[in-house]
C-alpha cells in the first residue's frame, strides 16, 4: 500500500508498487488525476483504477473512463459506494 502527495507521485508509486488498485483524485497538484491515470494504465496495466473526486459531474466520471479509470465516485457518495465499488473491481480482473 502506498499514499501519494500528487499525481507526479502517484505515477512513481504505481510504478513501484504495482497496486492492485489505484484511488486517484481529479484535482491533484503537479498532475491532474487523468493524465496520472493514463501514465499508470501504461506503466502498471493490471492496476484498476478507480477515481473518488469532488466533482460530481458526469462529463468528469466520463473522463476518467476515457483516461482507463474501472469506476468513478463522488466523494459525497463514498460513504455508501466505495466499498461496493472495490468489490466490483476485484470481481472485473
């Protein structure tokens, strides 16, 4: 397991660390959470990531889709979807 102070970071421990699952946020200093996800799809591909941001729009949750991203919660929700949503993950090898 592994924490990340920015995207630039997150890459690294990815990279390092080859998680089985990524959380990554849409804003991050240094790198944007889409860019990070489309540098760790390249670098760790069996790594599934999943984005829990602020934003709740949907053109967002689509970004993150389209940058490889497995799922994506708003952080007001993750109270009751994150833990489901790392079950789906683990069942989407």
């Amino acid at each position: 397991m592994g924490e990340a102070i920015d995207g630039l970071d997150a890459v690294e421990k990815a990279q390092e660390l080859q998680p089985d699952v990524v959380l990554l946020d849409i804003s991050m200093p240094r790198l944007n959470g889409l860019e990070a996800a489309e540098r760790i799809r390249a670098i760790a591909p069996l790594s599934r990531i999943l984005f829990v941001s602020v934003e709740r729009s949907a053109d967002f949750a689509e970004a993150a889709i389209a940058a490889g991203a497995k799922g994506y919660i708003p952080k007001a929700d993750v109270e009751s979807k994150l833990l489901p949503a790392l079950d789906a993950l683990r069942l989407k090898k």
